[in-house]
C-alpha cells in the first residue's frame, strides 16, 4: 500500500458504501469507512479526516475480526449510529458489532442487511409528525439547532412512513439523507415495525424485538473505493 494515513491531510484508505438504498438501487446515504484504523488513531486526527471527507458519517475500523468500529460526523464522535453500523456490518460481514455505546448485533439477510440496538443509545432527535407525506415532501431546511426528524404516515395500516431528516448540525450536511437512528426512536415511539422512505428515495426497514432491542435493517451498497482502497485493485 503506497502512502501514509497519519494525518487527516494525508489520502487514508477508505470504502464508500450507499447505505439504505432503494428497491431500485438508487440513493442511500453515503458512508466512508476506513477499513484500517491503526493508521489513524488519533481522535483528533479521526475528527478531522471526518470533516474532510463530508459525509454524514465515517466509520474507522479499530478491530475488523471483533467488529470494533470508531464513527464520527464532520464535528462531533458517536457512540452509536445507525447507518455506519449497517454499512460496516455488510462491509465486516461479522454476526456483531462493537461501539461505545455497547454491542450491537448484526446479520445478512439477502439483499438486506440488519442491526439490533437499543433506543437509548440513539442521540436525540426531535420527532416531528406531519399530517401527510406531502407535508413532508414540501418541507424547507429548518434553521440549525436541533435534530428534526419530520415524519408522516403514507400508509398507516401497513406501516408505512415518509420520512426527512434535518441535522440541524450547522456542518454542511442541511439534510440526512437516511438515518437509522432516528427510525430507530421512531420504531420505539410506535411499538411497531416500520417501512421508511426518506429523502430523496432511500429505505429502512425496522422491527421491534423482545427486550427492548429493534432491529433496523436496508440494502447496502459499494459506491466506490477510496485512493489506494483495500478493496479488490487497490494496492
């Protein structure tokens, strides 16, 4: 492997995946994950290569055998997030994984991949219901501030939902374009499972377990590697 990761000026090795896509393969929202975290160990040095890249997350790999993960947001560290934990388990291809907030299961089922997480280890969102899917869909950007999750029942019988995403962050991410997170409290508010079309067309799937676990699941897919990826053709 030609280079060095020690900086966040520096080119780490990294995957991007689309996590949550749509039925027709489109949309999901996009993960960087640097699969070696070793050659960034440093918190401050993650933060920043996080901020560089720009996605809603980036996920470093500290223990690929164990599923040990680090995720961060252009600003801040996680203990848990939702679509990073479904990217990396469909990238680790492990029955678990490991993340502050506690152990997180996983499995691959198809052409879906699923999580089981608590509620409690979500960050806060501000859950917001609207009267229809087209309430939603009109929606501007709220102000920074707080975390919106704007919401509305497109088919209540069947449990279906439209859904966006407002960070609020003031990060440059204005929307999120699928975050498992939030449907995770949304799945927990409700009791019940859950099929979620958010943003511009991707899905989640959620379903509460016993105990107070849910699981929250979505199709995954490689959108490209990073500079000198690990993944087949890089060095």
């Amino acid at each position: 492997m030609n280079g060095r990761a020690g900086t966040a000026d520096d080119a780490a090795d990294y995957d991007v995946l689309r996590v949550f896509c749509g039925a027709d393969g489109r949309h999901g929202n996009e993960l960087g994950v640097v699969r070696d975290g070793s050659r960034m160990p440093d918190r401050a040095e993650r933060q920043a290569f996080a901020g560089k890249l720009g996605f809603s997350e980036t996920v470093f790999v500290d223990d690929p055998e164990r599923g040990v993960i680090d995720i961060y947001t252009p600003t801040l560290r996680l203990p848990f997030a939702g679509h990073p934990c479904v990217g990396s388990a469909w990238l680790l291809d492990v029955p678990e994984l490991v993340v502050p907030a506690g152990t997180v299961g996983a499995r691959l089922d198809g052409e879906f991949t699923w999580i089981e997480a608590r509620a409690e280890w979500a960050p806060p969102r501000t859950l917001r219901r609207y009267g229809s899917a087209a309430e939603v869909d009109a929606l501007p950007v709220p102000p920074a501030g707080e975390w919106i999750y704007a919401w509305a029942w497109e088919d209540e019988a069947a449990g279906r939902v439209r859904a966006r995403g407002f960070p609020g962050r003031d990060d440059g991410i204005t929307e999120d374009e699928a975050t498992g997170a939030a449907a995770l409290l949304l799945t927990d508010l409700l009791d019940r499972a859950l099929n979620i079309r958010q943003g511009r067309g991707s899905q989640i799937l959620t379903a509460p377990q016993p105990e107070g676990w849910i699981e929250v699941g979505g199709r995954v897919a490689g959108l490209r590697p990073g500079p000198r990826s690990s993944i087949a053709g890089g060095a």
